[in-house]
C-alpha cells in the first residue's frame, strides 16, 4: 500500500487547523493517554501527585517556547486550540519524555537506537542518517507522516505522531535531524525536543539548525543527529543547560540512550543500561562491517536487526503499555529523499518519500 501523507500548507495557524482536521480523534486519544502515563509514572516518586499539578507542571514550559520560536509557538498553540486541548495537555502529550525528566517522575521506556554514516562509510559517498522509534505500543496507530509547506519557509516531511510537531524530518533545504532519548538531572521547565526540531527543519542551512538545538532553554537532554546537503554531519549530545558535539570515526556514529561525553555522563540520571549498550553495539557492529559499502537496503536491514536480548528493532506486543519499535528512518540530505516504515520495521515496507 502507498505511504498516506498529509499535507498542510500556509501559515502557523493554517498548518494546526489542517493538522485537527486530518487527525483529530487519534491525536486527542494521543494526548489524553499521554498524560495519563505521566501521571502515572510521576506517582512512582510523588504518590500525591495530582492531573491538576501535572498540568501546571506543563504550563511552566509555555514562555521558554514562546521565546524560541515565534511561529513554531504560534502553530502549537493553534493546534491546542484546534483539537479542543489545553496547551499544557498537548505540551505533555509533545513533549512527552522531557516532560517526565522536568517532573521527575519514573524514567520512561528506553528507546531508538540511531546511526550517521558519512560518505566515507557509505557506497555512494553520500551521507545517511536514520533511526529507529522506539516507544509504548500504544502510539504505533498514531504514527503520522505530514508535508508541511509553510509560508515563507522551506517545506519538510516529518516522521511523528497525531498531535505533535516534528519527531524525525528533513526539509528541502537539506536539514535532516532526528533524535534518542537521554535523561539528565538539569532538567527544567523549557522547550520541549520536538518543539526543537520543528525549528531545526524551518532553519535555511546547517549553521541556523543546529543553532535552534544548542542554542535554546531546553527542557532536557537529548541527542539529536543533525546533518545537511551543505555542511558537516553532526551528533549533538545535550542536557538541559549543556551541549557537546561527538566525532565520527571512520565516518560512522551510531547512539543509543546513553552519554558517550564523559563530562555530560556525570549529570545522567542512571549509569548506561545494558539494553541501551547491547542496542547501540548490535548495530556499530552491522555498520562497521561493511562500511565503506553501506546502501540504503543495508541501512534498512540494519534497522530491523532482531538478535539477542536487546535487539534493534523490538518485537510486536500485546500490551499497549509495553515498549515496541513502532516506526524507523532513513534520510539521505543530499538527495532530499527518505525511506520511512510506519509501523514496526521488521513487519512494515519502507516507502521512499521525496522531499
């Protein structure tokens, strides 16, 4: 079957009122889930925890996103209003991990596992940039795919879910960025990671989008693989209140949800699992073996990689609440193209998308 994309088109507001339109059940069943599941974890730590405080809790975030971006505040915002939600109910529902780091509740599930390969590694010395989206099964029949066309601005394709900005994306400026989840301990009411991307895929070039990661009031820590048709391939690890940029040798950076930066390490909330380990050396290990030859199949096979006790691409589960790879990406910046499995990858067709 073809890949459904929706397309929106205009301004800020214009773009949230089409967005409502195409998806507006499955996005609030998103978001009241969501929040739900923040509620709920964030009781682990504060048993008297109320939706009344989790949903304050969100609001604090509100003027740091007004402050970054004008126009990526202005689509949120008509969003909320356009699937009849609060902008603290969609904040959580966007913002989802960071949200829970900033109110430190439980950690929530480890997931995506993501690579670059620059054209020292690939076969056609182009670069590759891609992940897997690791996240509970209950968000895999919200997967959308959009194509946005802002007024004024370079168009882009984005990877995420009914109800949210920007997760995985590349634009026709030649911006490609994606992103893993770390948790750090300097988290604070800020912007939230997919409000980032979001401006990171508005950006004109390399210089302005990495500027809109590094350069914000973030809410938490990420790592985010951000690379461009006209500049260098860059793997940006981040917390709240600090940032680094990691090296890749021969050509390849594969990150899981774990600090690589030693100094960034010492503010994470937990030592590097072994799920998170065992993923991110699974799939070193495919990538380095045929660098230098990689292609877009092999970059696709090694997504689905399903060995061991911690595989790259997670099983299918029954459980809504349990943790399944529900979507994966390709891009290559150059080209303007991507390749995108909506659902797990390991069960769905990757589908090229020209941006």
């Amino acid at each position: 079957m073809p890949l459904d994309i929706i397309d929106l088109q205009g301004t800020p507001e214009q773009m949230a009122r089409q967005h409502a339109e195409a998806c507006y059940e499955s996005a609030r069943a998103m978001i009241g889930a969501r929040c739900e599941l923040a509620l709920k974890r964030g009781r682990t730590l504060r048993g008297d925890l109320t939706m009344q405080r989790c949903l304050q809790v969100a609001a604090e975030h509100l003027p740091a996103h007004e402050e970054h971006s004008r126009p990526v505040y202005r689509e949120f915002m008509a969003l909320a209003e356009a699937l009849d939600v609060g902008a603290d109910e969609l904040l959580i529902g966007n913002g989802y991990t960071d949200y829970i780091d900033v109110l430190r509740g439980e950690l929530g599930p480890e997931g995506c596992t993501s690579f670059i390969a620059t054209g020292e590694a690939t076969a056609d010395g182009l670069t590759y940039a891609g992940q897997s989206w690791d996240m509970n099964a209950f968000a895999e029949e919200h997967m959308r795919v959009f194509r946005r066309e802002p007024e004024g601005g370079p168009a882009w394709v984005t990877l995420t879910t009914a109800g949210c900005l920007s997760l995985i994306g590349l634009s026709e400026a030649g911006i490609a960025v994606g992103n893993t989840n770390l948790a750090p301990t300097d988290a604070r009411p800020g912007v939230m990671y997919l409000a980032l991307i979001h401006e990171t895929l508005r950006s004109p070039d390399a210089t302005a989008a990495r500027a809109a990661i590094t350069g914000a009031e973030r809410a938490s820590g990420h790592y985010y693989h951000l690379t461009s048709g006209s500049g260098p391939a860059a793997g940006i690890e981040t917390t709240a209140t600090r940032y680094t940029a990691l090296a890749l040798p021969g050509g390849l950076l594969v990150h899981a949800n774990h600090y690589h930066d030693e100094a960034l390490g010492a503010l994470s909330r937990e030592e590097p699992s072994e799920n998170s380990l065992a993923r991110e050396a699974l799939l070193d290990g495919f990538l380095r073996e045929r660098a230098g030859e990689l292609t877009p199949e092999q970059l696709m096979e090694a997504l689905r990689l399903a060995e061991g006790e911690h595989p790259v691409c997670r099983p299918p589960v029954d459980d809504p609440d349990e943790v399944t790879t529900c979507a994966a990406a390709i891009m290559c910046p150059e080209l303007r193209r991507m390749w995108l499995a909506v659902g797990n990858p390991a069960q769905s067709q990757f589908h090229e998308v020209r941006v």
